[in-house]
C-alpha cells in the first residue's frame, strides 16, 4: 500500500504507540476522575495532549488523542459520551 520506506516505518511507529497512548489514558483518567461521578473534564485540549505525550513529544497529536478516546470506548473503558472535553468511565 505505502511504497515509501520512511512513511511506513512512521505508520508503523504511530500504530504501535496507539494502544500505549489508549493505556495511558485510562490511566490518566482514573487518577483525575472525580469519585462520584467517574468524569474529568480536561481544563484544556492541550493538557489532555500534553498528558499523552510520549517520548520526546511535547504534546500527543490530536488525531491520536481522539484514536485514544475511540480505542477506550471500544473497549468498554470509557462511555460512549466521552470526549475530549470530558472523559466518563464506565460503571
């Protein structure tokens, strides 16, 4: 599909970080959800970006933000209302 070596080895780096960043969500999530109502809303975008950076990134890119949130509801973590403007964990 991808004849260009450089853009499959980026293809293949972002598909490998993907589940990592869903993991670290979740993570994230639990550690800053409110215990009533298993909810955080981000004070921003770019913290939530900046809280699934990894390596040297200084903030996760939208586009994998969004993958996260999507792995997370498709795994029955986050309710299918979650967004980036507030993450809800399923009971």
């Amino acid at each position: 599909m991808h004849d260009n070596p450089a853009l499959r080895g980026h293809l293949q780096a972002v598909k490998a970080d993907r589940p990592y960043k869903a993991a670290l969500l979740w993570a994230t999530v639990l550690i800053h959800c409110d215990t009533e109502t298993l909810a955080w809303c981000p004070p921003s975008c770019v913290e939530l970006r900046r809280a699934l950076a990894t390596g040297e990134e200084e903030k996760a890119k939208n586009v994998d933000v969004e993958a996260a949130i999507r792995q997370c509801i498709s795994m029955g973590i986050l309710t299918r209302d979650s967004s980036q403007e507030r993450l809800e964990l399923s009971r």
